[in-house]
C-alpha cells in the first residue's frame, strides 16, 4: 500500500508556525482566539497548511522533540481563557502569577512554576469525571492515557525526576509497587487525565476551525522517543534496554555540518526485532493517533526508518557510533495500513542512500528540500530549485536552520555562496535575497512549499527556533499580532496567485 506521491498534495504552500510562538496574555502560546486568529490570517493568504511542530508535553530542555509522551497534548497549550469561561478558573486567579515579561520570547521555567497550580484549580471545580464525554475520551485512547497519566503523577511524586531514578520496584514496574502507587496517586493520575481531556477538546476545536476554513494541520513527530517518556517506561521490551532497564546504546547522528562530533540525541532505540514479532502495534497505534490529530503527519530523521545510528550508551559524544539496518518498508507498511486520510511527509535530509530513495518510491512519500543547501556546491547541487522535482516539500530553512536573513545576509557567512545566491537569484544586494528565495520556492515544480513566519517578516537569527545539539534558549521566540497582518496576508496570497498554488 502506497501514498499516491504528487496527486495526494494539490499544488500549495503553508506557514510553519509553532504553537508555543503564537502572542497570547500568559508566556506562551496556546489553543486560543490567537490561534484562530492565525487561521484567519492563514486564509486570507491563501494558504493551505499550517505546520506547527510537535504538540506533546516537553521535558528538560523544553524541546517539542523530547516529549514525555508519543500521544499527549503538551498542559502549556491549553487555553486559561477558554477555561474562564468555562466556569473553571477566574482571571484573579491566573494574573496572580507571573507568566513571564517579554512578549517576544517564552519563559519555560515560569510557566512550570505555575501552569499546573493554576489547571489543577481548574480540574477541582471540573464536573468532568461525570460526563459521557469524558467517558468517551478515556475509551478511545485507552493505549496510552492511564499509562502516561499513572507516569505523570510519578514523575512529580518523585520531584520531576526522570524514571531511571525512581525507586527501583516502580522503576522496574513490579506489579506490587504498581499496585501501591496506583492507590497512592489516584487523585494525581485523574488530574493528569483531566489535563489531556482539556488539550483535546481545544485541539479537536482548532483542528475543526482550519478545516472548515481550508487550511490542513501538518504536525510533526519525532521518530524517536524520550528516554524519559511513559512510552519507554511501560514499553520498556520494545527499546534496546538491558535487564535494569538501562539504555544499551542510544540515537544520534554522525558528524555532520550541524557538529563536528555528531550530534548524540540521546533517545532510547527501538528493538526492531521484537516490534516486528508484536506485528508494530506500537507505532500502528501511534500512527493512528496521529493521524486523527493532523491532517499531513511529517516523520522527522525519516532515514532511520531505513537505517539507524546507534552510539554506545555512555558516549560522550556521537562519533562512535554506528550504522544499522531498520525495518524499511515492513514499518511503512504497517504505518500505511492505519492512516486513513491522512498523509505522510518523509524529512529524509542528512546522510542518505539508494534504499532510502527506493523507499520514498515505493512509499509515494514525499521528501524535503531545503533552499539555505542550495548555494555551497555547484549547478547539480539538489536543493537547488532547478533540480527539484514535484514530489517535494520546500523549505527555505526548517526550526532547526537559521533565518533566511541570519543566513544570507549575516556578515559571516561565506562570501562565495552569497555571491552565487545572488546571482542565481538575479539579486543585486545580498539583502534582496531572503525575499528571492521565497519567490524561487514559490516558483518551484515541488508540490508544496512552506516558510517559517519569520522569514515572511524578514527577522535575522535574533527569532531562530533551534540550535541543534545546544541545550538552553531554544524554542523560545513568538510572534505579534501586529506582524500578522492583512498586508502580509495579501502579498502572500500574491505569491500564490502568480505562481499557481
């Protein structure tokens, strides 16, 4: 079973755009009237995407890509307004704490010290236990929300430390200690609950209002799961860990232009022998959840479904490591049978082969092309917009790249390359070329294009989203609702009717 590559994706372009970068009253961004305010903007564009990174909870370093959970909504993204008016909380309440000062950047140590105090006023008052609505939620997820909730409410009986430094007998989940702890945070594990049942109700609502207005979700998530994550806690048989429970060896890539030693993620690998023998139930119902929650899934570091970089647990860094064969088309296989709908972007950037491209083929998925690439070789090079073809996805920079401006018009970047952009580009200043480049995607055959919303405003690398294998000041910039405007909105729907997208 296959995507049917190009004629699955109309001819479109879309705006990555974080949730957590949405303006709103308390620190960060949430499911909220600036949210809706965004599919507005989104329309009146002309757009028919809106990527928004991975929405689970997050963990240290507060990156969407190391996630407590593959299934759970992230608490920070549920909207206290909504809540107000609900009868749940009253503002005197959430402007009794600090959400942070700058409304240009998300302060995460802020926002847990409090989100939590202020839903768990919320879940107090909550008639939720009662209603058939909840019932229904807790049946159709049943897979993983009492294990994530019983995790969460571990975690913070054990002070936010991560489950390899639990007590060894519910570390090792002995069903005795299960049994105890289950008694022991009973209350704990429904306000977790409660949690979920309100990021899903936003969500379904969001989703509902940008498909009603055209636009499609695209999400994002990550291939890999958190060491730290309910996942690998209670599907501990299908990761490469020792009889403790301790990671045998862990994820990364090799050395690369991001890092010199390789980037070393950290993330537990999966046992792709025994999810073979289970028939991958696990990532089928993943797959599944996915799939209900975004229209257009986008499968990060896609190459490790095809081959896999394990480094020694313990490593220092990620040059020890080693290539090893993954499941291939037997996981797409098992992925395509539960999608649906749904569709499947492949970001298949970094070291790639034959088999990976084989893969994309047989798959239909379409892969990435990434214009800041385009400008360090020669004419062959493939980011370059004459050499991408249709099934393709455009980026001019992804979350983890500079902006365009930070990019091409920093004072130390190679000269050489800018010198080429510019004239490919037909530019006569560097400065033209960050607008040059969104035009060429535009331009492009590549079915689909997208650009961060900081490179529509042209922001230097003051408003990058991520610093591979940097921890600390990431994932912290947000938008304005004065940057969104119906100005902006009119160019781009500009762009979209020349260029036919």
């Amino acid at each position: 079973m296959a995507q049917k590559e190009s004629s699955s994706f109309p001819r479109a372009s879309g705006i990555l755009l974080p949730i957590t970068s949405l303006p709103s009253p308390y620190g960060i961004g949430t499911l909220g009237k600036a949210a809706y305010e965004f599919v507005d903007f989104l329309k009146k564009a002309r757009q028919r995407y809106w990527q928004v990174l991975p929405i689970g909870p997050t963990s240290y370093g507060d990156s969407p890509y190391q996630s407590f959970s593959a299934f759970a909504g992230n608490p920070y993204f549920i909207d206290l307004d909504t809540l107000v008016g609900e009868g749940l909380l009253q503002y005197d309440e959430i402007n009794a704490y600090d959400w942070g000062s700058d409304c240009t950047r998300v302060d995460y140590a802020k926002i847990y010290e409090s989100r939590f105090i202020v839903l768990r006023k919320a879940y107090e008052r909550s008639g939720h236990k009662d209603t058939p609505e909840y019932e229904a939620f807790c049946d159709e997820n049943t897979f993983w929300l009492d294990d994530y909730s019983f995790y969460m409410a571990l975690k913070f009986h054990f002070g936010s430390r991560e489950w390899s430094l639990w007590d060894d007998d519910i570390r090792l989940r002995e069903p005795d200690a299960i049994e105890k702890y289950k008694k022991m945070l009973a209350d704990d594990i429904d306000f977790w609950k409660f949690v979920q049942l309100k990021f899903f109700e936003q969500w379904k609502k969001l989703k509902a209002y940008a498909n009603d207005n055209g636009i499609k979700i695209i999400g994002d998530i990550p291939i890999y799961v958190s060491m730290d994550s309910a996942d690998t806690w209670v599907h501990g048989d299908m990761f490469q860990l020792d009889e403790e429970m301790r990671p045998v060896k862990v994820a990364g890539v090799p050395p690369d232009n991001f890092s010199a030693t390789g980037q070393l993620w950290g993330n537990p690998l999966y046992d792709w022998d025994a999810m073979e023998a289970d028939g991958f139930s696990w990532w089928k119902e993943r797959m599944r959840a996915s799939a209900k929650i975004y229209d257009v899934i986008r499968i990060d570091h896609f190459i490790g479904v095809v081959k896999y970089y394990a480094i020694p647990a313990g490593s220092d860094t990620a040059i020890d490591g080693k290539w090893m064969p993954g499941p291939g088309a037997k996981l797409t296989n098992a992925i395509n049978s539960v999608l649906g709908d749904a569709l499947v972007i492949a970001e298949d950037l970094g070291v790639t082969n034959e088999k990976v491209v084989a893969l994309l083929k047989k798959t239909g998925y379409p892969g990435m092309k990434v214009l800041q690439f385009g400008f360090d070789g020669g004419n062959d090079n493939v980011f370059l917009p004459h050499n991408i073809t249709e099934n393709f996805v455009v980026y001019g920079g992804t979350h983890d790249n500079e902006t365009l401006v930070g990019y091409f018009c920093d004072d130390n970047k190679d000269i050489e390359d800018v010198r080429y952009a510019a004239e490919y580009l037909h530019c006569e200043t560097i400065n033209e070329i960050p607008e040059a480049i969104i035009r060429v995607g535009f331009m492009s055959c590549a079915h689909t294009v997208i650009y961060q919303f900081q490179d529509y405003i042209a922001l230097d690398n003051s408003a990058r989203m991520n610093f591979p294998s940097t921890l600390g000041g990431n994932w912290q910039w947000r938008a304005s609702k004065a940057q969104m405007s119906d100005r902006l909105a009119q160019k781009i729907a500009r762009l979209v009717e020349i260029y036919g997208r």
